[in-house]
C-alpha cells in the first residue's frame, strides 16, 4: 500500500496524551507519512481546569504562502481544536484550495460535551466550526456539538433513531458530506450514529461503555478512523474498528490514577 501524506491541524498540548501527541503515533504505526500545523500551544488539557494557551493564527497565516510556493501537497487534512473564528477562516480557505486537488478533508468539530461548551469557546466558535464542516467530506462532531451546530436542543437522555437520522440530515445541510456523530445515546444505547455519503445510506453503531473518562479518546477515535479510511476501507467498518480500539485502550487504562493526562499509546498500538 502507497503511504499516504497525511496534514494534521490541531492543538499542541504541552503536558498530556491528547490531540496531535496521540495522533501521530497511532498513523505513523498505520503506514501514513504525517505532518502538523498547531492552532495553539496548549499547556494541558482543559480537564485540569486552568490552562495557558496561545492562539497560532499569525503563524498559520505565514505557513501557507510558503507551503504553495513549495507545491506541498497532501493526501488528507484532519482539523480538530481550532480557537477562534479567524484562524478558522484562514484555515477553511486552504482546505478548500487543496480539496479542489483531491485533498480528502476530515473535520473533528471540538466544541463541547456532555450538553456544554468548552471554558472560553462562545457563539463565534460555533460559527467557525460551520465554516470549517461545510469545506469536508467527512465531519464527526460528539452529540453535543452536533446539536450546537444545528441550533437542536441536547437532551442527556438522547435521542431515538429517527431522531439521530434527522439530526444528520441537519447537519449536512451545512455542506459535509458523510457525517458521523459519536456518543450519542439512541433508544438508550450509546451509540456512534452516521451517514456514508458513497452509499446514501444511514447507519448505526452501538458500543458498550465503560463509565470512566479520559481526554484524547476522540482523538484516538479520529487517527484510527482516518489511518483506516486512508487505506481503503468503508466508513462503516472504519468507524467500528476506531470504536473497537478506543474500548480496549480505555479498558487497559480504566484505573490509572491520573486520568486527566490521557491514555499511554507506547504499549498499546497493537490493539489498532
């Protein structure tokens, strides 16, 4: 199989598995070339309840103009935390530009969870975010930054199936393409619900849930998912085997002690 070049546009966490730290192990091990720009120089994840950060806007907005003089190309982008709304825009232009070359584009929406956004995110981050989904062909926002994009009420209960079909079908309004939404509770099921949109169909895919949390794990999710998707593999089968590596990582993990700093990959790239 030819590698695949492979552009990561994320945060960098100074202290913590989480984002590009995960991410580019777990498609290195999968056979991808891998490269980064960071939206921000984060200190630690948002978990430990203060953090420091710098926003990277003036950086990226420098990289680019160079990268185009040098022809750099890439096979996929995958864009995750990204600040404000207009280090989205400046960001949303260059993955449009390299799309229009065969670019795949995949976009992780971090926003929020369990019903709340981030400390410091507000309504312009929503904004930035459907800016950034409606360039992709494949976005995959958690229940709740799902119902934020799409103006939709979160209920901690969840939704019934039909709902999650309708809730996608929101959600592609804004122009992606295939749409996945991860842990959302459907007929009282967690589940990961989705769209493909080479085979026109709906779909859904029900997991167990271990009832202990870590950040990264949907950053875990995305680099499996993506290593598999850059392989040749259909959406469906991908997003099961991402889903199928976040458990067994997690149940490897479930009782360190010092959870919030993420999940050790150094022992664990195997379970992929």
């Amino acid at each position: 199989m030819e590698r695949k070049q492979i552009l990561l546009i994320t945060d960098l966490v100074g202290y913590g598995n989480v984002s590009f730290t995960v991410m580019l192990p777990i498609l290195s091990y999968m056979g991808h070339y891998t490269y980064h720009i960071p939206t921000a120089l984060v200190s630690n994840p948002f978990e430990y309840g203060k953090i420091n950060m710098l926003d990277t806007t003036e950086y990226i907005k420098g990289v680019f103009p160079v990268w185009k003089q040098l022809q750099f190309h890439f096979d996929a982008i995958a864009t995750g935390y990204i600040p404000s709304e207009q280090e989205a825009q400046v960001i949303s232009s260059f993955c449009l530009e390299q799309a229009k070359n065969g670019t795949k584009v995949f976009v992780d929406p971090v926003m929020g969870d369990e019903g709340c956004l981030y400390n410091g995110l507000t309504s312009a981050t929503i904004q930035c975010m459907r800016e950034m989904i409606a360039v992709a062909d494949l976005i995959y926002p958690n229940y709740t930054e799902a119902c934020y994009l799409t103006n939709t009420a979160y209920r901690q209960e969840g939704c019934s199936y039909k709902e999650a079909c309708t809730l996608i079908d929101e959600l592609r309004k804004l122009g992606p393409k295939s749409v996945l939404i991860t842990s959302i509770p459907v007929d009282g099921q967690p589940s990961v619900a989705g769209y493909n949109h080479l085979t026109g169909h709906h779909f859904l895919l029900p997991y167990t849930e271990i009832p202990v949390h870590f950040p990264g794990t949907g950053d875990i999710f995305s680099a499996v998912l993506i290593g598999y998707l850059m392989k040749g593999e259909p959406l469906k089968q991908s997003t099961r085997k991402a889903m199928d590596a976040v458990y067994n990582i997690i149940d490897a993990n479930k009782d360190n002690q010092d959870k919030f700093r993420g999940l050790p990959l150094d022992t664990y790239l195997k379970m992929l």
